[in-house]
C-alpha cells in the first residue's frame, strides 16, 4: 500500500503539464555595447577600537577555547545511568501495557514509555561543574554553553535509544506472557 502511494506520487511527480499553444516572441531590439567597466578597489573593512562588533581577538580566542573545553568536558561525562534508566522505564511501562491491554491497545503506551524519559529528562538544563570557571566572562559564557549543549545532546541520544531497545523488550515479553497465561495455561480474565 506504502509502495503504491510512493509509485503513484512519483509518475504524478514525472507527468509533463499539458502545454499550451506558444505564441511567438517579437525580437527585442539590438542592444550597444557598453563602455568598459572601470575596476573598482574593495573597501576595506571598517574596525572600531576593538575590533570587529566589539569583540577583541583575544576575547575570541577565548571564547572558541572555551567552547572546545566545554565540549570536551561534556564527551567526559557519563550517560550511561540516565539511559538505563530510561530502558528501564521503556520496558517497564511496555510489558504491563502488551500484557494488559495488548500490543495494539497499547501502542500508544509503548511509544511514551519509549520516548519520553529521553525527550524530557535528556534535555534538562545541566549546570558545568565547579571549578571550570577561568575569571575570564567570554571563556566561561563558551564553555557553559557549549558543555550544556553538548551534554544534554548527549543523553537525550542514548536516553532515546535506550527507551526504544526497553520499550521493545518489554513488548516482547509482554506477548509471551499473554501467550503462556492464555494459550498455555487457560487463563481468562
């Protein structure tokens, strides 16, 4: 059915517009020749006293080390714990739903456990840690910014991957425990 549509909206996609008839066109008149251009020199760049937009060089040499400390720092955190807790959340809300309501019913079930604790706990506000701070504002504004987006990339990634592999395993055995309680052991609510 997917296939269809795809194929259908590709030949639409292909199909020419029927044409119309063409009128024809008038020559436009003969155009002179210019003069020759004269070179212009680019102007050069206007500086204020401290620099471009007011930022020094030595405040952006800051700045850019700071962003790269900041990334580094966040490379250097651990995300493991946030993610298996999230696989756990994913396959704990997950087997209860398939094995209650079943796997159709609670789809809508499986698809929150899966995503949620990566959508809303991955991209929590983390503060840097302390000590990271050099006294200098462009250095420590970069490396805050960075190490925040960094780390909260970071987990809401593994968080999400996670939820889904948790959410999964959780359908999984929630439909062989339906399986075992209704067809193995005669089990009716």
């Amino acid at each position: 059915m997917l296939l269809a549509l795809c194929l259908s909206a590709l030949a639409l996609a292909e199909e020419s517009p029927p044409s119309a008839p063409v009128e024809p066109v008038e020559p436009a008149a003969p155009v002179e020749p210019a003069a020759p251009a004269v070179p212009v020199e680019p102007a050069a760049p206007v500086e204020g006293p401290e620099g471009l937009l007011g930022v020094t060089p030595e405040q952006h040499a800051a700045y850019l080390e700071g962003r790269r400390l900041g990334v580094e720092a966040a490379r250097a955190e651990g995300v493991v714990g946030p993610a298996l807790l999230a696989g756990a959340i994913g396959f704990g809300l997950s087997a209860p739903a398939v094995l209650l309501v079943g796997p159709c019913c609670g789809a809508p079930i499986v698809s929150l456990a899966a995503f949620t604790p990566g959508a809303t706990l991955g991209a929590r506000s983390t503060a840097p840690p302390p000590g990271m701070t050099t006294g200098d504002p462009s250095h420590d504004l970069a490396f805050s910014q960075a190490y925040t987006s960094a780390l909260s990339q970071r987990r809401t990634t593994t968080m999400l991957i996670f939820g889904g592999v948790g959410a999964a395993a959780g359908v999984g055995v929630g439909m062989v425990a339906t399986k075992l309680l209704l067809d193995e052991w005669g089990y009716t609510w």
